[in-house]
C-alpha cells in the first residue's frame, strides 16, 4: 500500500512539473507574440504604416520651376536673363509595348543619331525597363519621333537650366547638377529658394496595382521656386570679364579676378573672373577649382593693398596723422627677422603719406608699432578681417587672422604690410567701401530682389553693419589714395579728367610647407575708389602669377585704370572739374 501511494504522489509530482513547463512554454509564447506585436504596432508603427500606405496608394511627384536669375542695368527697367529654364526631351522605349522591333531600330535610330543594331540588342535582352536612349532632345527631334507613332517609344519631358549669355558670370552663378541640386555660387547658396517645393499626385490602386479611375485623386500643388535679380551691372560686367580675360592672357597669368562694389549700397555690380567654364557644360569640367568664385573662396595674403588698412588703424587710433614723419633705414629687424624695403636703400624722411606712396615696408613696421597691438587689432577686427562677409554665393571663405593672444612683434609687422593674413577680394571691397562711404562700412551683397510667381516683389535692403572709422579719417585715408594714386606706384590706375584713390600691393605667395615664400611667384592687386568726392564704386584687381613682369603697377593697377575709365563713361560722370563747376553754379542757384 505505501508503494503504490509513493508511486501515485510521484506521478502527481511528474504532472504538476509537466503542467509547469506547458505554462512557462506557453507564457513564453505570449510573451515572444507580445514582444513582437509591440514591436510592430508600436515601435515600427510608422515603417508598416508606410507600407501599407504606399501598397494601396501611388504617389508621383509634381516637379516645381526653379527660380530664374536675372541681372538689370542702370539705364532701365529691362532684366537680363543669366539663367533660365528650358525643356528638352528624353526618349525611352518600353519593350513590351514594342510590336516590331526592327521597325523600330530602322525608323528610330537615323533620328535620335543611334546605330539601329545598337537598339536591336538593347530591346533582345528582354528586359523590363530600358534607361533613356537619348537625352536633351530638341522640340524638333522630338516632333519627328511623335510623328513616328511607334509602339513602345516614349517622350519626356526634361527641364534644363539654360544660359543665354553663355559663361558670363558663371563663377559667382554656379551650375544645377543632375539631381536638380544647386552647387556652388548663387545657385548653391539660394538653392532652397530657388528650386521651390514639390508636389504631387496621390492616387489608389487596386490589389494588382492598378489605379482605381472611381477613386478620388489628391494632388498637392507645387511650390515653384523664386526668381533671383542680382545687383549685377550687365554693362559693367560685360567690361570687367573682357578686360580680366585679356589681362590674363596678356601676362600669361595663371588666373584672375576684379569685383566692382557699390560702396553706398554694398551691392556687387560686376564679379569677373578667368579663366571660367560653361555652366551648361559642367559636367565636361576637368578641374573642379575652377567652380569656386575666387573672389569669396580664395582666401590669400595681399601684400601692400593691406597696408591702407594698417594705416586706417593708425590714423583713426590717433597714434599717427598723414603728416607724422620720421627718417627709415632700408630695412628694421623685429625680434629674429629683418625686414626690408622693396628697393633695398633707405627712403630717408618720410610722411605717412609718402609711406603709403612708396610702399615702404620699414615705415609701415614703425607706424604699426606706434599703433600698438590692442588697436591694430580692434581696426582688423571692426573691419571684419578673419570672417565671412555674408555675400549669397556659396563657399565664401572666412580667411586667417592670426589670435591677438598668439600674436608676437613680428606678426604685427608683417601683417602691417600683407604677410601673414589670409583675406579676400570680397573682404577687401568690404573694408574699402567703408572708406569711401565716410567712415560707415555697408554688407556687400549680391542679391537685389527675390520675385514670386505671383510677380511679388522682395527688395534686399543694404544692411549698414556700423561706424568702423570717423569721417575725419576716412577723408584723410582718402586724400592718402590720392596721392599714392598721382605720385605713388598707382599712376597706371589714373583715368585723366578724375581723380582715383588706390593702393597697389604685389604678394608673395607661401611655399605649400609653409616654411618661406617662392622666389617667383606673386600676386598683384589693386584696390580703390571714385571719383573720389562721389565714390560710385570700389574695385578690387587681381592678377595671379603673371610672368612677363611682377609688380602689380604694371598688371592690376592698368586693370583698374581701364574699368574705371569705362564704368564713369558708362555713368556718364562729367570730370571732376566740370563737376565742381556745376555744383558751384547749383549752390549759387544758376541751374537746377
């Protein structure tokens, strides 16, 4: 009896732990199903959602119109096209829509500039889709395929950015690559802008993927992008890129650069540069640093065009005036290094004015001295050295200043003359505009109005970023110009009849390590303003490693001399004589 009890209670005990682990299998199943169902319904609710969605929708994309870009001049209303839209035309076959293969390869193939056997393979490897045989098509080939009425061909529509004025002002434009995208340039910078937002078509289909035609259809209307007008000159651009292209070549330079400010407004009224490239055809482009705007992205060390910005710290600091004079020696050792003047003799007395009119290094080193460096460095700072200006294209580079706090006596010397800053043309415009506006420095800018497809009008506003130096100053700066402009190296940069401040500065360029200077290669700019009572607009010059001659007097300042002469022709600007006699005759109510 208390055997077979013994058995029975371990047959009990063997039930109980069989019903056990059926409980915790089964727990474990519920478990597993809850895991995943939270998994899906919750944690991946959107990823099925969309599944779902797109199983019994079909969603096709409504392409916007991109922005167009325009330029004006001063004469008139009248905008210029630099970028527009065009469409053009892509052939495609789908092969089982194809009813006599050969046919189509025979009357297609003459048109579209195909071999018929080269369409006769594609369409024998059975395969579903064929990519475009053919893409940006006339409306006149495009016609002739329709005419066909072939099986199986299809046309589509493609729009393309076209360029009626072909290169002009492709470096500051940029290009639309093939996903529609905006790169480089105003292109680049204002591609949100431009390109607008899709829309689309939502339609409901079947189990098979078929569109239900009672179904109702939803569509989403595109948003087009907006037009850009530039504050572009189209006449004083078409003067800037033929005398950079000519100087280039003339002087077998590797490169070269002019921008033409307004210094008023900040507007950039001109932004040639050479060599260029066809937007149209970027995608032929071999060397892609020839897609950056030199002027906003090359940042470089600009020799003794700086030195009217050392000498603006100077002067408006109160450490020298105009006048202030001392006798120099060719050269003046700071620290470790000694720096000379570029004649190699001494200068003997000077003024800071004649500093200026000789470039002379050593004068530059004792007037940055006398400066000191918490105000050099306030001026550099207020000027905007060492960051982006803000200009609508895009890469613009910030240049290098060196940190006030790593900054020792040979740095300030040599910046006081252009080595050992990085800058760019932009930046340089900007600083100069300041000058020639009295005292107040104004944003440059590239943009002048957005227009909507509506016709509604944007103005950009010129955005006055302050006072960086008293008017006082500024007209002694200016007065400086002059003179280095009439008796200094800037002579070539004179147009007879007006008188022009500038400032010529010729650059060594860095070794690639870092570790000196070339020996051969330079840079010469030029930078100024006029007429000078009236500044209409500043320019900015820059040739990169002519090799016919080296000082920027014989490149960049003959670049300037000519532009300037050709946009106060184009203002119709009377010389200044005759000017100061009509205002005379105003102020004493003669004429109106």
């Amino acid at each position: 009896m208390w055997g077979s009890n013994n058995i029975r209670i371990e047959e009990q005990g063997n039930i109980k732990a069989r019903i056990f682990i059926v409980f915790i299998v089964v727990m474990g199943l519920f478990g597993i199903i809850g895991v995943r169902l939270f998994e899906k319904q919750i944690i991946k609710y959107s990823h099925y959602q969309e599944l779902a969605y797109n199983q019994r929708y079909k969603e096709e994309k409504i392409m916007p119109a991109r922005g167009e870009i325009f330029v004006t001049d001063i004469y008139s209303d009248t905008k210029f096209p630099l970028v527009t839209n065009k469409t053009l035309w892509s052939v495609m076959i789908i092969p089982n829509q194809v009813e006599d293969a050969a046919d189509l390869a025979s009357k297609l193939g003459p048109i579209i500039d195909m071999p018929a056997g080269e369409i006769n393979q594609l369409l024998s490897e059975k395969k579903v889709y064929i990519p475009p045989l053919k893409r940006k098509l006339s409306d006149e080939i495009s016609k002739k395929i329709e005419d066909l009425k072939l099986p199986g061909v299809v046309l589509i529509p493609e729009t393309y950015r076209d360029y009626p004025e072909g290169s002009m002002g492709a470096k500051f434009l940029g290009f639309v690559d093939n996903q529609g995208e905006g790169q480089y340039g105003v292109e680049g910078y204002l591609n949100d802008v431009l390109k607008g937002e899709q829309g689309k078509l939502i339609s409901e289909r079947d189990i098979l993927g078929r569109q239900i035609t009672v179904a109702d259809s939803k569509v989403v209307l595109p948003k087009n992008g907006k037009d850009v007008v530039l504050t572009i000159d189209h006449v004083i651009q078409y003067y800037a890129e033929d005398i950079i292209a000519r100087a280039v070549e003339q002087h077998k330079a590797d490169s070269g650069s002019i921008v033409v400010m307004d210094p008023k407004s900040g507007g950039i009224l001109a932004l040639a540069e050479f060599p260029t490239y066809e937007p149209a055809k970027y995608t032929e482009v071999k060397d892609y640093s020839v897609f950056q705007c030199m002027a906003t992205a090359d940042a470089y060390e600009p020799g003794s065009v700086f030195k009217l910005i050392a000498m603006t710290a100077g002067i408006d600091s109160g450490a020298v005036t105009p006048d202030t004079g001392e006798y120099f020696d060719a050269k003046v050792q700071v620290q470790d290094a000694v720096i000379w003047n570029s004649v190699k003799r001494p200068y003997g007395y000077e003024t800071m004015t004649q500093v200026l009119e000789n470039s002379d290094n050593v004068g530059m080193v004792w007037m940055t001295q006398k400066t000191g460096t918490d105000n050099f460095y306030k001026y550099i700072n207020n000027f905007g050295f060492g960051k982006r200006t803000g200009i609508e294209i895009d890469g613009e580079s910030p240049g290098a200043v060196k940190p006030q706090e790593d900054a020792i006596p040979v740095d300030l010397a040599t910046m006081s003359f252009g080595q050992g800053i990085n800058t760019t043309e932009v930046q340089l415009a900007q600083s100069m505009g300041a000058v020639a506006n009295g005292g107040l420095m104004v944003k440059p800018h590239i943009v002048k109005e957005y227009i909507d497809k509506n016709g509604k009008v944007e103005k950009v506003e010129p955005q006055v970023i302050g006072r960086v130096l008293s008017e006082k100053s500024a007209h002694e700066i200016t007065d400086m110009m002059i003179s280095v402009a009439e008796r200094g190296h800037g002579k070539q940069a004179r147009v007879k009849g007006y008188r022009i401040g500038g400032k010529t500065g010729t650059a060594q360029i860095p070794k690639k390590d870092f570790r000196g200077y070339e020996t051969d290669k330079f840079i010469g700019s030029f930078i100024g303003f006029g007429p000078t009572d009236n500044p209409l607009f500043v320019i900015v010059t820059r040739i990169n490693v002519p090799r016919d001659v080296i000082w920027a007097e014989s490149t960049a300042a003959p670049i300037f001399g000519e532009l300037a002469a050709n946009i106060l022709n184009y203002y119709q600007i009377p010389p200044d004589d005759v000017w100061k006699e009509e205002q005379i005759k105003r102020e004493k109510g003669l004429v109106k």
